[in-house]
C-alpha cells in the first residue's frame, strides 16, 4: 500500500500495487494446470514449478483482497474458478442500527450500489451455473427486500 496526499494519486497507486490483469490470469492458469502443486510442468513455453505455483497463490489471493474493496478492481480480474459464484451484501450495522430500531423495512438507498451488483450477477449468470448472493439486514435494513430488488435488477435488461 502507499500513502496518498492526493486524489489524482489514488489511480497511480492503484496501477503500482495491484497485479495487472494478464498476470492474475496467468497465476490462475498455472494454478489449475498444477494440480496439487508439486512438480514441474511446462506451460506456454515456459517451466513452470512447485515455487511458481507458490508464488501464483499469491498474487491470486492479492487480486481477491483487492477486488473485494474495490468493484472497479473485481471488474479487472476474472476470478472465477468454479461452476458457481458466492456474494454476500454485508452492510454497517452502526449506520442502519441509527435509522431504525426494527429491521423490517428497508432505511438506506442501496439503489446505485445494488445495480452495480445486478451487473456482476447477470456477468456471472453468463459463466457459472449457479450464482447465490446473501444480504444481512444491515446492508439497506431489510434483507428480503434487498434480494427482491437485486433479482428484479438482474432480470431487468440494463
């Protein structure tokens, strides 16, 4: 990380310390051709090893912290490995628990969030067989109504 006195900064620390793209997906394919990662096999021409591997783990789990901060860095990587994908909607319970005493109803405008996420979904829908996203009440305050409105978004054409 770095520190940032600016806020044209934060895009130049962000090219600086976040993998690029084409290197997530080449640790990714190394990863899978790995297997349990010992050995060494060759790859598109080159050796790849059981410190390749290693070293292709990390950079994946890199990408995943990254982009589960920043949506614009989710975007970037193409971090799906399996058949299925998993997003939980995780709100601030501080926030919600100062706009209401009950949770059954929704308090806070998720709306430009929520679209993004619908976004995300229909992309996954597209190459996974199986997309499960789980809200808290503390996202927008209800729960029920959060997955409501996110499935109305992914079945709405964009």
């Amino acid at each position: 990380g770095a520190w940032s006195l600016h806020p044209v900064q934060i895009d130049i620390a962000k090219r600086v310390f976040s993998p690029d793209p084409a290197d997530v997906a080449h640790a990714q394919e190394v990863i899978a051709a790995m297997g349990d990662g010992t050995g060494a096999i060759m790859l598109n021409g080159k050796m790849e090893d059981d410190a390749s591997v290693k070293q292709c783990h990390v950079v994946v789990n890199l990408a995943r912290q990254l982009a589960d901060r920043d949506p614009e860095l989710a975007e970037r990587y193409d971090l799906l490995a399996t058949d299925f994908a998993y997003a939980r909607l995780i709100g601030d319970r501080k926030k919600i628990d100062s706009l209401t005493d009950t949770l059954d109803h929704v308090v806070l405008d998720q709306s430009e969030r929520l679209e993004r996420w619908a976004g995300l979904v229909r992309e996954l829908l597209a190459r996974a067989k199986d997309v499960y996203v789980y809200a808290n009440n503390h996202y927008a305050g209800y729960a029920p109504d959060t997955i409501r409105d996110l499935v109305a978004r992914v079945q709405s054409q964009p």
